[in-house]
C-alpha cells in the first residue's frame, strides 16, 4: 500500500486483517470475541489461540513501521443476525464502518461525516448506526452498501438504539453539538419505516457538570425496552440512571412504574439474556440496597450483584458480552491491566472477576466495546447454587395466576422437566385415563402441542429428568405398570432407551440427576430399593436392594449440593396409607442413608423444587385435607420452616413444579374431584 492521508482508513483495516490471523497469548478464549477501545499503543495483539479476539483499535494494532500511529477511537462493535466466528461489524472515528471475517477481505464503508458511536441489526440484512452527525441515525443495506439518515432532523448525538418491530427508539445527548433542537431530552421514539417525527420520552436531572446522556438501550422480553444513562429522573418520577419503558405495536412507549430502582449511579452498557431473562447492568458505582458495584444482574425485578471483585468505587463498565466461557465486561477498569475482565461459568455467589491479562499493554486506556459473534451458543449461565444464601422470605412467598387455562387439560400426576431454554409437560392422569400428548412453553403463560400421540404410551405417574441434551420419561402406570424408558431430544419425537428395565413396573418412583450426569431411581410401587444409570437409563445398577427407609410411595428425592451430590428423600406413605414425615440422606450414590429428620411438616401427594444449593422448597400436598402452603429447608432437609400457609394457588395435591429460569411455575393438579389447567408462577 502507498500510504498517505486518504488511505489512512485502508491502515486500519491492515491491521484489523493482522489481527485476526495472529494468536497471541496463552489464554484460550472464546472465538469470535471483539473488543475495541482507546489505546496510545500497543506491544501487539491480545487474543487467545487463532486469533479469536479481535482488537479494532485507537492506534496502530501492530509495531509495523509503516502504520500510523494514532488512528482514531472504535466505539462500536456488534454481529450480524446469525453471526459467525470473528464475524463483526465495527464502527468508529472515522464516520464509517468495517465488515471483517477470517475469511473474507475486510470492506471499508464511509458512511457520516461525523464519529459512529453505536450500531445494531435492523433487519435480515441491514443495519442500523448512531452517532454525531446532523440526523444521528441511519441505516444501510448490506447488499448494496447504500445508507440513508432515518430522518434528516432533531438528532445529532445518538449514543444507543433499540428496535422493536414497530418503533425505533434513540438515546443520547442531542442538542449539544450544536444542531437545533426542538427537545433535549436524550431519549426518543418514532414509528420505523414512516416519516413520522421523533417524539421525545422526559428524562430529566443529570449529576453536576455532566451532560443528560442516555447511554444505553436494550430490549427485553414482552414489550420492555431497559433505559439507562446518567439521568435522575424520568417523568418526574425519581430513577436515577435506569428506567424500564414499555412498548405495545406503534403506540407511545410508556415508563413503567413497577421497575426496580437504583439508589445511585450512571449506566453505561445494558444486555439482556433472553435464555435466562437476566439484565446485565454496567456503569459507575451502581448502588442498591446491599452494596454497589460496576455490575448488576436484574432478574425476576430485583437487582443482585454478581461475582467478586467489581464491587465499589473505581470501576467504570462500558461494555458487557456473554460467551459461552463466560461473561465479559470492558471499560475502564482500575487496577486490571488491559481494563477487560471475565466472570466464569457457572456463575456462583463467591465467583471472582478475573483479569484478562494477555497484551498488559493493550487498551490501558479503556475499553468502548466488546462482543461476541461466535457460532455457539452463548447464554449467562447459573450454578443451582447462585444467591442460595441470600433468598429473602418474600421472593418465594405469593403466586401470580400466569393463565387461569392452558391450552391442555386438566390433569394430575403428570411429569414435567426443563429441556434447554423450553418447559416440557408431559402425559398425566386426564379424567379417568392416562395420556401421552406432550406440551412445550418458554414463559408459562402460552404452551405449545408437541405432539398430541407420543411413541410412549398413555400414562400418570410417571417421572422425567433431563440428562445431557435429552429428557428421559420412566415408568408409571397406564393399562399396566410400567417398566420402560424413553428419550427425547426435543419432545416431539421419542425413541426407546429400555422397553424392560431391569428394576421391574414402578408406579410413582423417583427419579434424580446430579451435575455429573448420573440418573437415580428410587423406589416407587412401595418398594425401597436404589438404582443408577450412568448413560440416560439404557443400563442400570443396582446400589441398594433394601434401603435403610421403609417401603413407601408419594414421596420426593432430589440430588442437592453443587459439590457433594447429595441425595436427599422426603416424606412418602407406606403401604397401609400411613404417612411418614421423615427425611433421609445418602451421600454415597444411594448405597447407605441416614435419616436426618423426622419432623417433615406435612404428609403425601407433595412436590419440590431445588432452587440452589442445600436450599429445598416443598410445594402443596394434602394430610387430611389439600394444602396451599410452601416449606423451605436450608440445611438439606434436617430443618423446616414455613415460608407460606397462603400462596393464593389454592390447596391442591399431584401437580407438577418447574424451576425455570428465575421462577417457579405451578402446573395442574387436583382439588377433591377437580383437574385443573392453570399455571401460577
């Protein structure tokens, strides 16, 4: 290349090409990483193995002695829908924008006389900027490599956007480069695709000295849109530096009252997980109630902050990324060398951000951007026991009718699991006879037929758990007792794991995993023998003929504790219907238990649910009568206490609860003689 000023741009994108195929540093990260920032120089790239971050760059991303030195900032980098491996789109200082793929040229597209600040895909093949310039959004083709301002007026300082399939929604600082304005808001809405014009949203206040800058915007599930930025108020309502408006087709957005609050702070990034419905906050000192932090979590409407090590003052967050190795957060963060850190999966109270050190000398002047455009799927990611020692009584003590009539009927004793991101419902007792049709939802309140005949047959009492990437439906009781096992990897279609497994017909048995992928069956037709199955239930061993606690049915057993796989049984009723209000352990795959309680706080027909750790919920049951109550033990059942006699449910027995990403859904059950079809939550 003959380099002069003109060709400047086509520097930057040498390097960004050097970049990409060079791998530098020990640590392997996650392919497809992009980070861009504000860097005087640099002793070379950072990256993990084949290049698979990314570094576009204030300066010369590689010592080469014919590359200028001080190109200017990046702010934006993002993916393109379905985006693939070092894949991305990065836009910058130079009003335009770079396409770059490991195996394609990079392509230079000047776009705005003024910087890019941040960018997003609109469309199956468009995507949309924001930044300063007179117009401040505008949205090209990538197939004709054409741009047009979305409207030639009003803005001139976009700094976030967001789209839903009918509005296109701006946040920013306008009005001050010099642009007449008719409001200075920083946050504004209009109908896409029309010319209608912006209309303001009221965010008001801003700390002394500072610009009202809306900083980021991220869309979220049903409607919401999640606003955030260094402003004190919305619509007269204190909300310092986070809102939540809500959206409904080509409607005014509205700001919804019921979001959670800050108590102080400035958000700079926002990124929702719609896999685990959880909101990453980024910013300066954001404050809640237990502490402040660079990052916050917001899930099932209440703040928590994850991990060690970014808590206090000192930190400035200005980018966040989930990967499937972990979450990553850029900025300018004090203390850590390349102002990147990780939080690695599964994320857990005590996790620890982590330095990502490769390059010490890289990005010391902070961070603007990172993202993830790798092929693999890329979702925050819990161990059962995040927060466990933090769960307050009033998060689990009141349900919300979520439909007060799925699309399946009533039934009892069915079984249920959690394949992926989908709720699994499957057969139950309808009327007087089993079924074998097989529902699926992502949020409780609509559900989906799977299949109406699955190649298992009709039955209730039956048990399910998820092993691997599949769901394992065993036993139960249709025209007979059962002894077969079936496997599914999307609950539509079935194959046969046994159709004879070697523990005989069980109605009602147990069935229990642990993280290592390790399948238990215990009891169920009152007996009281172990089995484990170590590859989803094709074969079996048997680790206890005559367990320690009696012959009983209608009891539960869950494996607990991340580290020591605990079993734990509750409850049950003997043979002659007396009910046994005991607890019992095994801490050796089944082989051997102790009873740890004898003062379970109710009789038969319950269910459970493990929200984390040694934490144990119990739902519902009947002694004498139906119940509407719920019970915890924090101590792996040696202990009860009552977190609810009055849920609002209603008291009823044989329904089915599943742990779904931040909640607890409630499916069917019986009350006297009625099968119900609600779902509470």
């Amino acid at each position: 290349l003959a380099l002069h000023y003109s060709s400047m741009a086509w520097c930057w994108l040498v390097c960004l090409v050097a970049l990409a195929l060079l791998g530098l540093g020990e640590a392997v990260l996650p392919m497809g990483l992009m980070v861009a920032g504000e860097a005087p120089g640099c002793s070379g790239p950072l990256g993990g193995e084949h290049g698979s971050l990314c570094f576009a760059r204030a300066a010369a991303l590689c010592e080469a002695p014919h590359l200028e030195a001080s190109l200017p900032p990046v702010y934006s980098t993002f993916c393109p829908a379905g985006g693939s491996p070092a894949y991305g789109l990065f836009g910058g200082e130079l009003g335009g924008w770079v396409e770059m793929a490991l195996d394609q040229s990079p392509k230079m597209k000047v776009l705005a006389p003024g910087p890019l600040r941040t960018g997003l895909i609109s469309g199956p093949n468009s995507v949309m900027f924001g930044g300063d310039f007179q117009g401040g959004v505008a949205e090209c083709n990538q197939s004709s490599n054409s741009c047009s301002i979305v409207l030639d007026s009003m803005l001139d300082c976009v700094r976030s956007l967001a789209v839903t399939s009918h509005l296109l929604l701006v946040g920013g600082c306008f009005g001050n480069f010099g642009v007449p304005q008719q409001f200075y808001s920083g946050l504004a809405w209009k109908v896409r695709g029309t010319t209608s014009p912006w209309m303001p949203l009221s965010i008001e206040g801003h700390p002394q000295g500072q610009v009202t800058t809306v900083y980021a915007l991220a869309a979220m599930d049903l409607g919401h849109i999640a606003v955030g930025g260094n402003f004190l108020t919305r619509s007269g309502v204190p909300s310092p530096g986070f809102a939540i408006l809500q959206t409904s087709g080509s409607n005014a957005p509205t700001f919804s009252n019921s979001a959670p609050k800050l108590v102080s702070g400035t958000v700079r990034a926002l990124v929702y997980d719609t896999t685990s419905s959880i909101l990453v906050l980024g910013g300066d000192n954001l404050c809640i109630s237990t502490g402040c932090s660079a990052v916050l979590f917001l899930r099932d409407n209440m703040f928590s902050i994850p991990g060690v090590g970014l808590t206090g003052t000192g930190y400035s967050v200005k980018a966040i990324a989930s990967t499937p190795m972990g979450l990553f957060v850029g900025g300018t963060l004090h203390g850590r060398p390349t102002n990147l850190a990780k939080l690695e999966y599964p994320i857990t109270a005590t996790a620890v951000w982590q330095n990502v050190t490769e390059g010490s000398d890289s990005f010391k002047d902070g961070i603007n951007s990172v993202s993830y455009c790798g092929s693999e799927s890329a979702s925050i990611h819990y161990s059962p026991c995040y927060n466990a020692a933090t769960c307050t009584v009033s998060e689990c003590t009141t349900a919300v009718h979520t439909v007060p009539a799925a699309s399946w009927s009533g039934r009892m004793s069915s079984a249920s699991a959690v394949l992926g991101t989908t709720m699994l419902y499957m057969g139950g007792r309808v009327a007087a006879s089993g079924s074998n049709d097989v529902w699926s939802s992502t949020n409780g309140a609509t559900w989906s037929l799977k299949t109406s005949q699955a190649e298992w047959s009709a039955r209730w009492s039956h048990a399910a758990a998820v092993v691997g990437t599949k769901v394992v439906v065993v036993g139960g009781q249709g025209s007979a007792a059962m002894n077969d096992i079936w496997s599914s990897t999307d609950g539509v279609f079935w194959s046969p794991v046994t159709t004879a497994a070697p523990f005989g017909a069980r109605v009602q048995p147990n069935v229990a995993t642990n993280s290592s992928g390790q399948l238990f069956l215990l009891g169920g037709s009152t007996t009281n023998d172990v089995w484990t199955s170590g590859d989803g239930g094709a074969t079996w061993a048997m680790a206890t003929s005559r367990a320690e606690w009696s012959q009983r049915t209608k009891f539960l057993a869950t494996s607990v504790s991340c580290t020591t796989h605990k079993l734990v049984l509750v409850g049950g009723t003997t043979p002659a219907g007396v009910a046994l209000r005991e607890v019992w352990t095994s801490s050796n795959s089944g082989v051997y238990w102790t009873k740890s309680s004898t003062s379970f706080p109710t009789d038969v027909d319950h269910t459970n649910v493990l929200l984390g750790g040694h934490q144990l919920m119990v739902v519902g049951g009947k002694t004498e009568a139906d119940q509407d109550n719920i019970y915890e033990s924090t101590d792996e059942g040696a202990s009860w206490l009552v977190r609810t006699t009055a849920t609002g449910v209603g008291a009823r027995h044989s329904m089915s609860v599943v742990h779904f990403g931040l909640k607890f859904f409630i499916l069917g059950g019986l009350t006297g003689s009625d099968l119900h079809n609600d779902v509470w939550s």
